[in-house]
C-alpha cells in the first residue's frame, strides 16, 4: 500500500504459519493505518503455491478493524459452542461406550470426532489454535480427516443397522465405499507427505464420495424400517434426514456446484445438532432396550435354574422308587439263575464238546488244504520239468500224457483255489446275501454251459426237466455255485456213456433242484457223513479225478443262508441223488 512517500508491505497467506502473518487470523486478511481524506494505492501479489489457491478474481473487501473483530468474535463464539457440542457428545458416547461396550457407540463418537476436526478446519479453528505452525498440514488435513469420518460413519450404520444380517446386498455396497474411503485417505497421506498438488481433484472426488455415503446411510435407514421393519432404524432417519441434506448442500458449495448462502453453509449444522439429539435418545432407547432384554434373559435362567432344581429333586425321589424296585428285581432274578445255574453249566459243557469238534475239523481242513496245494504244483513242477529238460528223450504219447496230468493237476489246483476263496469268503461274512426273483431256465441252462467241456471228456448226457417259466428267489451267485457243485460232482462221479438228470419243481411253498446221476453212488454211513460233518471226506473220481470236500461244504453254507436243506439218497440200482430244497420266499 503506497501514500506518497507513506509505504507500508504486509503479508497473509494460507501457507504462512499463524505468527508469521501480518494479522494473526485465519482468514486472508492485513491491518493497515489510514489516514482521513487521504488517496492511497493498493498494490496486491498473489503468489498461488497449489492449485487449490488460484482463482480468476479475487474480490477485496475494506472494513473497520473494530467491525472486523466484532465479525471475527461472533464467529469464534458460536462456532466455540457448535465445537463444544461435538466435544460434549463424543464424551457422552465415549463413556456409554465404556459402560455397555456397544461397538455402535465408538464408531459414531468417531464420526463425530471426525466431523468436529473438519469443521474446526473449515472454520478456523486448526491453524488458530490447533496446530498453528502447520500451515501445510492445514491445507492437506481434509484430504485424511473427511475419508476417515466417512469410514467412521458406514460403520456405524453397518453396526447400527445390522446390515450384515439384514441387509447383507446392501452391506457389499458398503464394504466397497469403504475400500474408497480408504483409499482416499491412502492418497491424501502419500501427498500430503510427498507435497503432491492434486488438491483440486482431491476436492471434487472427496465431495463426491461423501455425498454417496451420506445417500447410501439414509437410504440403508429407509430400507432397513420399511423393509426389514427394524425398529431401531426409525431413529437413524429422523437423525440423518437433515444433515443428509444440509452435508450434501455444503458439498455442492465446497465443489462450486451451489451458491455460498446462509443454507449451504449452516443447515450441515443445525442437522448435526438434531442428529446428536436424536441419536442420543435412539441410542438412550436401545442401551434400555438391552438392558431391559438382559434383565429378562436373567429372570428367565433364574426360572429356568429354579425348574431345573425341582425337576432334579423330583428325579432323584423317581430314582430312589425305581432303584427299590430294581433290587427287588435282581433279588428275583438272581433266584432265578440261581434255578438255571445247572443248566447253563450243561449247555457249556456241550458247547466245548461242539467247540473240540470244530477245532478238529478245522485242523482237518487245514491239514487237506496245505497238502492239496502243496502237491498239485509239485506234480506240475516235476511234469514241466521232465517236459522242459529231458523232451528229447521222450516220445509224444509220454509227452502227452504228462502234459494231461499237469493240466489235470492245473483243473484241480484251480478249483481248490476258486472253493477255497469262496469258503474264506463266507466264513468273514464278506459275501452278502442278496437274494432276487431269478428264471430256472436260465441258471441252470447258463450253468450246464460252464461244464459242458467237463461233461463232454467223459461222454456224460444232462439231461433237464423243469417249468420254462418257474421262477426261483434266490442269491444268483449262491444259487450258481450250488448248482455247479452238484453237476459237477455228479458228472465226477458218472461213467462214459452214462446220464445225469437235473429235475427242478415247485412242491407247495418251496423249490425243489435235484441231481442224479448213475455213478458209483455211495453207501449209507457215506451219506450221513457228508450230511453231518463240517468237511465231507475226498474221493476220486471215476476218472482219477481228485476233489476237496470243500465244494459240497461250501455249498452246504449256501443252501443254509437261503433257509433250505440238503437230501442225499442212494438211487435204487446205482448212482446218488442230491436234493435241494429251498423256500420259494
């Protein structure tokens, strides 16, 4: 400011720290003296650091220094009460929060902690009392302070509303303005630390963030009372309906889009005020709400307690009822085994008779079993090696007839093996029963073609009667190998040129399967063997061939399982029928 030889430089500025400026006041503002009826000439020099401070015209206004501070006052007395308010409140929420340690509570003392920072920012207060030597930190601090209320306030809606149960679409929708909010005030730390300058887009992204969060938590208030029908939320739409609008108001003025009036700048206050209020007594009510519920959930497990102790006392005097009765029981039942106790001494005394017995069969069979593997491959072994070392010196019908006994030997040390396998099997209880509705015709015409080489060596003719349509319940697999066991036997032990006749009829409620044949038969004391003991004795056949007995025992085990018995009578003149008998169901 230049007067004749009168100058006088003076200096403000948002990046000068608070006691460098020539008026030590938040606003852009110098004191100068002027003389009365004098011309003075104002020179002004911008020098615009960041982009946030350019502007195209700057309007200068030139008041009395008396008006100035009465202005100034006003503005620190009513924004002083507006602060304290929020200071007031966060306290009053903190302490609840203490009390009740409701997570609702924190976040919202958050978001009003966060609010308070900005508006102590907006109006002053930071670089005039908070940190007044940061002129730079006050020109960045917006970008941290406005997306961490933002953050504070999605979380308390989420909590506050229990969007996660609730709402859980609308919850995804939060969860991504959080991840913004973060972000935002990611960027804002990197560039206040950095000293970038992108304040102006800062501006225009933070407003525009903030506007969808204040959207988001009044329309997450609507949905969650008039869909959901949750109580609490009647509270959270009172509160927030005002200082939706009034924030997102001062937004628009912030980023250019409104006009700077009495509404856009205050109504964001007087919504806050209300909301504080308001929020008070929803929170009031629901710190009520839960206490009254614990109160009752209390009652209801001293009640429950109560039952639990009468039932408990009632059960002890039923057991004591129950516990005489049962004394007077056991004293008649030990009378009773006391009358038995001869009886179950015989009955064990015959079961280690039947148990000597099962023991010396059991030695019996393993004693066959080892040495009706052991011979047949030894045969084989001394045939193969006669064939392999000495075939010069032997002619072809030696040839062949070793080559016979080493495939007669191969037949039988497969069967042992195949019957074997099968007695394992139903002595682990590993074969399951699985009967079904089977066609006669086709088991017994699908088993005569198994045997039909057999047959065919020793010139024996089967010979088949039976119903095409009878019909048999039965296991297939059991059925197939009862049946092949008897064939085979019978064809064992038939001549060349002879017959065997296999006879199937239904005789009241059971299936009747014979097999005859006109063999060498056997005598009776032979019969009640095989039909008595555990493991049949081994004959050989008519044609040398050798058996096991284990066949006929495992097809015994089989006729059992189906509930059926085993005939075998001598038939008049020569040869031996064997008869099963199954139940039809």
């Amino acid at each position: 400011m230049i007067s004749g030889t009168d100058t006088q430089q003076l200096v403000t500025g948002s990046l000068l720290k608070l006691r460098e400026r020539s008026y030590p006041s938040n606003s852009n503002a110098v004191r100068f003296t002027m003389r009365k009826d004098s011309l003075y000439i104002i020179r002004l020099l911008n020098i615009p650091v960041y982009s946030l401070f350019k502007q195209g015209k700057i309007d200068i206004t030139i008041q009395p220094t008396t008006r100035f501070e009465q202005q100034d006052t006003a503005r620190l007395f009513w924004q002083g009460i507006f602060l304290g308010t929020i200071f007031v409140m966060a306290l009053y929420n903190l302490f609840i929060f203490y009390g009740v340690r409701d997570v609702s509570y924190l976040y919202y003392v958050l978001s009003i902690a966060g609010l308070g920072l900005y508006l102590g920012f907006y109006y002053g207060f930071g670089i005039e009392y908070l940190w007044p030597d940061f002129p730079r930190w006050d020109t960045f601090c917006y970008t941290i302070i406005v997306p961490f209320t933002n953050m504070a306030r999605l979380l308390f809606t989420r909590s506050y509303l229990s969007t996660t149960v609730h709402m859980p679409r609308l919850n995804r929708i939060i969860q991504v303005l959080m991840v913004a909010c973060g972000g935002l005030m990611l960027i804002g730390i990197i560039t206040f630390i950095g000293n970038v300058d992108i304040l102006n887009a800062m501006v225009t992204v933070v407003g525009l963030i903030g506007t969808l969060v204040l959207i988001l938590m009044l329309v997450a208030g609507l949905l969650a009372y008039y869909a959901d029908h949750y109580e609490p939320a009647r509270y959270f739409i009172t509160a927030n309906a005002l200082l939706v609008a009034g924030a997102i108001l001062f937004i628009l003025r912030e980023t250019g889009y409104a006009q700077d009036n009495f509404y856009t700048r205050y109504i964001v206050q007087v919504g806050f005020i209300i909301q504080v209020i308001v929020f008070a007594l929803g929170l009031a009510s629901r710190y009520n709400s839960t206490r009254v519920e614990l109160a009752q959930q209390r009652i209801e497990k001293e009640r429950l307690a109560l039952e639990s102790e009468r039932e408990k006392k009632a059960m002890i005097e039923q057991q004591k009822q129950e516990l005489q009765l049962q004394i007077e029981q056991q004293t008649q039942d030990l009378k009773m085994q006391n009358i038995t106790l001869e009886e179950t001494i015989s009955q064990l005394e015959e079961s280690r008779e039947k148990l000597s017995q099962l023991n010396s069969v059991k030695d019996k069979l393993f004693s066959i079993i080892s040495h009706d593997l052991r011979n047949p491959l030894a045969t084989m072994q001394s045939f193969l090696k006669l064939i392999t070392q000495h075939h010069e010196k032997l002619n072809e019908e030696e040839k062949k007839k070793m080559i016979r006994e080493a495939q007669g030997s191969l037949d039988y040390l497969n069967e042992l093996l195949y019957n074997l396998l099968q007695w394992s099997k139903s002595q682990m209880h590993m074969l399951e029963f699985k009967p079904e509705w089977l066609a006669v015709k086709t088991v017994i015409e699908k088993n005569i073609r198994l045997l039909y080489l057999q047959a065919y060596m020793k010139q024996v003719q089967i010979e088949t009667f039976f119903d095409d349509q009878l019909k048999i319940f039965a296991d297939k697999e059991m059925l197939d190998f009862i049946i092949r066991n008897l064939v085979s036997n019978a064809i064992k032990f038939s001549h060349k040129n002879s017959s065997i006749q296999i006879r199937v009829l239904q005789m009241n409620k059971n299936i009747l399967i014979s097999v005859s044949d006109e063999g060498v038969g056997m005598s009776t004391t032979t019969i009640e063997q095989l039909l008595q003991a555990n493991l049949g004795n081994s004959r050989r056949g008519t044609a040398k061939e050798r058996g096991t007995g284990l066949g006929l025992l495992i097809s015994k085990e089989f006729i059992n399982r189906h509930g059926g018995i085993l005939k075998i009578e001598q038939r008049k003149g020569k040869g031996s029928i064997f008869t099963v008998e199954l139940p039809c169901l």
